[in-house]
C-alpha cells in the first residue's frame, strides 16, 4: 500500500502505557537511575504529549502504569518509595479524575514494604484504580514469593487485575536490604533487550509453582510483550515435576484453565517480524500454545516506545492482524476484551 494511503487505525484501549510524572522522573535522576534499565535516557513524557500519541494511534483510552523500576527505587528506603508510590497514584488518579474518558490506571505498590503496600492498596482502590501494576521483582522478591502473600490475599479479596511489568533480574540477600543484579553480561546490553522477557518467565513460572495462581484464583493476571520469553516454557515447567523426582507436578489441564480463565496478555512491541503478514512472535503465541483472541488486548508501551514508533508498530499490527483474526475478533483484540474486564471489576464495590 502506499505510503499516505494506509485507512486509518482502528479505535483502541491501550493497557500497557506508562506515564513519569515530574517528582518520579527526578527521583530516578537523583537516585542512579539516570539511564534506567540501562537505556540512553529516561524518556520525556507530559499528559499533552500523551494525548498527541493517543490522537495519532487512535487511542481512546490509557491505562497508566510505572514502568521499571516501579516506585521503591532504592532498597532500604522504604520511606522514598512510599512517598514515590504516593506521589505517582495521586497523579494518575488527578489525570482520570480531569479526563474521565481519555485516562485509567494500575496503581503502583510500595514493595517490597507490605505494610505501606497493603495501606496503599486500600487508598488507591478509593482513588479509582483500575488495577495495580506490578514489577516482575521487588529488589529481588518476585511475585509468588511468601513474603508477597498478604499483598495477593488483599487483592484476591478485591478481585483485582494485576498488570504485571518486568524489571532488572536481582537477587536479595537474607535479612538485608542488599542486592546484587543477576545480568550475567553486565551493562554490555540494555536490560529490556532480553532480560525484560526472562524477568517475565521467571515471575510466571514462580506464581504457578507457588500455587499462587490457584491459591488467589479470583485474580485477574495482565502478561506484557505477549508473554515475553515465558511460553515456549509452558510445556517444561508444566510437565518437569512429573518426570523428574523431587519437583512439584502440575497438572496440565489445571494450569491451561488458569490460563484460559485468569491470563490476558498485551500486544506492547515488536510481536511481528519486519516483513507484511502475520510471522513473528504473537502468531507462534496464538497458534502454538491455542491462546484465544479474547486473551489479547492493545498495549504501546508509550513513552519508552516514542510515539513514531508507536505508529510504525500500529500499522505493522494493523497488518499482522489481518492475517491470524477476523475484524470482529480484531475488534474485542483493540477494545472489546479490556472493556469487559474493566466493567466487571470495580474493587470499589467488591472491597466495600
């Protein structure tokens, strides 16, 4: 098709777009975090450059989440991340609040502090979250780690959607604040390159191994970058244990419900190869692992995706699509699907 020919993009909900309110964004500066995850910069953001990107995308509505590395920024200091998440939640509630059909949000959580976390839970769902965003890890506490189970309890009884985002791999030491980085090749490649997507397995793999996911079964699990590195894993981790003495079996047909019943994933990045058609990771995905189209939703990534790009990966989507789902299904993949979600789970109401 010509360039200044393509018909225009199709309306969408976009759950996986960031937003670095002014406090956060020197916070990170002040904190070494000046080249986050080891990117050039920090990307600059404002809700008018939002809303450009969302009128170019033909967004009808954005999701707001923090990326990596969330809001507790420093190990040990509990108190910055507290008064970071609180700062951020405020500021995204302010946006939906002033622009009720333009802007939603997960809330950021305060952990690895679960007591400042569990008390945000409980201001942010007052405030009007959607959801909550979390981080893969907590400076090395991942998701299904016992440490996080009264956070999860708190958000089964509330039946929310937990947005997850990936970050730095680390590890934490016992009774210490101290971590030390897992990148076994240093600062040699930007963290979201790769490490983002094994970050993303890990944390699922964990939440499954833990028996978190049927523990907190009324939790509903946002995935990003189509499951990053974590479904060509499906097979082992579901059938190790049951040939290998000494690790927990699942049950295949438990954890393919779970998935069914409790998993959405988001379409952020570069899911199709670079030439027209439907090849690349989200038909491998869709096709390999029999991954319904009511289990995908839009998501940009902006601003860490800049908005040109955001409309290259638009239009490359518009394409891709074609090939694997009919327009009615393409329509529940762009908008449908998180609107259902989101009607059913006001935590406003189930939390009262």
């Amino acid at each position: 098709m010509a360039k200044g020919t393509d018909p225009p993009l199709p309306p969408r909900i976009d759950v996986h777009s960031h937003f670095l309110p002014p406090d956060y964004h020197d916070a990170l500066m002040a904190n070494g975090h000046e080249k986050v995850d080891g990117m050039p910069e920090i990307p600059p953001w404002s809700t008018e450059a939002h809303l450009e990107m969302m009128a170019i995308n033909n967004v009808s509505k954005s999701i707001l989440s923090i990326s990596s590395p969330g809001t507790h920024i420093v190990p040990g200091k509990d108190q910055l991340g507290q008064d970071l998440t609180r700062h951020c939640n405020s500021y995204a509630a302010r946006l939906k609040r002033e622009y009720p059909d333009k802007f939603g949000f997960w809330a950021a959580l305060p952990l690895p502090d679960v007591d400042a976390a569990l008390k945000e839970i409980d201001i942010a769902v007052a405030e009007g979250a959607d959801g909550f965003g979390m981080m893969t890890n907590y400076h090395g506490h991942y998701l299904g780690s016992p440490r996080l189970d009264p956070i999860f309890q708190r958000l089964n009884e509330l039946e929310a959607i937990v947005f997850m985002h990936p970050t730095k791999p680390c590890i934490h030491h016992p009774n210490s604040s101290a971590t030390t980085d897992a990148l076994p090749f240093g600062s040699e490649y930007p963290v979201p390159i790769f490490e983002f997507f094994f970050d993303t397995a890990r944390a699922v793999v964990n939440l499954f191994y833990s028996g978190t996911v049927e523990k907190y079964s009324k939790i509903t699990f946002i995935i990003p970058h189509v499951g990053g590195s974590m479904p060509p894993l499906f097979s082992r981790f579901i059938r190790f244990g049951h040939v290998v003495p000494g690790v927990k079996p699942l049950n295949h047909s438990l954890v393919r419900s779970q998935i069914r019943d409790q998993f959405y994933f988001d379409l952020a990045g570069t899911i199709f190869d670079g030439s027209e058609g439907s090849l690349g990771q989200l038909k491998a995905f869709v096709e390999g692992y029999e991954i319904s189209h009511k289990q995908l939703l839009y998501g940009s990534d902006f601003p860490f995706t800049r908005t040109p790009f955001v409309k290259e990966f638009a239009d490359r989507m518009a394409f891709g699509l074609q090939g694997l789902f009919s327009e009615e299904e393409q329509a529940e993949i762009y908008e449908q699907n998180v609107k259902k979600l989101l009607s059913r789970k006001d935590m406003r109401k189930i939390g009262s």
